[in-house]
C-alpha cells in the first residue's frame, strides 16, 4: 500500500519517491501517534473505569486474586503508555532540536537543510508558509 501510494504521488507530482519521504515519515508518526492515543485510552479506562466498578468497596477474600489481575494490568498498561509517549517526546525535542540548530546555520549563511523526520516535515511547512 506504502509502495503504490508513494509511487502514484512521485509520477502525479513528477518527483523521485526519495523525495517523498517526509510523506512517510509524517504517515509513520501518526500511526505511533494512534498507538499512544489508544495506549493512553485503555489506560484510563482501567484506572478510573475499573476503580470505579471494583474498588471503591472493601474487597472480600475471593476478590484478591481479581484484585492482582487489576494491579497487574494497571502497571502494565502504564508502562506502555510512558513507554509510548516517552518515544514520541524523544522524537520530537530530538527534531525540534534539529530545526533550530539549521535556522542558526541559515541565519549564519552556512549551506542547505539537512534533516529527517519531524524536522523535515516542519520544514516543508516552513518553506509552504514562506517563512
């Protein structure tokens, strides 16, 4: 699908497919973006759903192992929304970091803009705005 989109945008545009790389990079960061968004969902749905449901009430002697699984699920789920939004965070100081470092060299007269990622994307946006 990737492949095809790519190639059908190169010969509508009469670019390379190389030259269309920010599409794919700004495509891969909306699907790591969704992963978070429904990481961070499911998360809130156990944290204040299943608190709510199962543990606003003394829990009998039964419950406790339905109260291990909830404890477990919780920090796991926890994890893999840090996890995902840490990544997401590196990502976009890392490309930030990028943009303002080659304004600096532009501004000092120094050579081309050389980036990848969100940087790249940003800097499509930059040029489109005139800025």
């Amino acid at each position: 699908m990737r492949t095809t989109k790519i190639k059908e945008i190169s010969e509508n545009l009469g670019k390379l497919e190389i030259e269309l790389e920010y599409l794919v990079e700004a495509w891969l960061q909306i699907v790591e973006c969704r992963q978070a968004e429904a990481a961070l969902e499911k998360l809130h749905e156990c944290a204040e759903g299943e608190v709510q449901a199962n543990l606003m009430e003394k829990i009998s002697a039964t419950d406790i192992v339905g109260y291990a699984d909830f404890q477990r699920k919780l920090v796991h789920l926890t994890s893999v929304t840090r996890n995902h939004f840490e990544k997401l965070v590196t990502a976009l100081q890392n490309d930030l970091s990028d943009v303002q470092a080659q304004k600096v060299k532009e501004e000092e007269g120094s050579g081309s803009y050389q980036s990848s990622g969100l940087s790249h994307i940003i800097r499509g946006f930059e040029l489109s705005l005139g800025v």
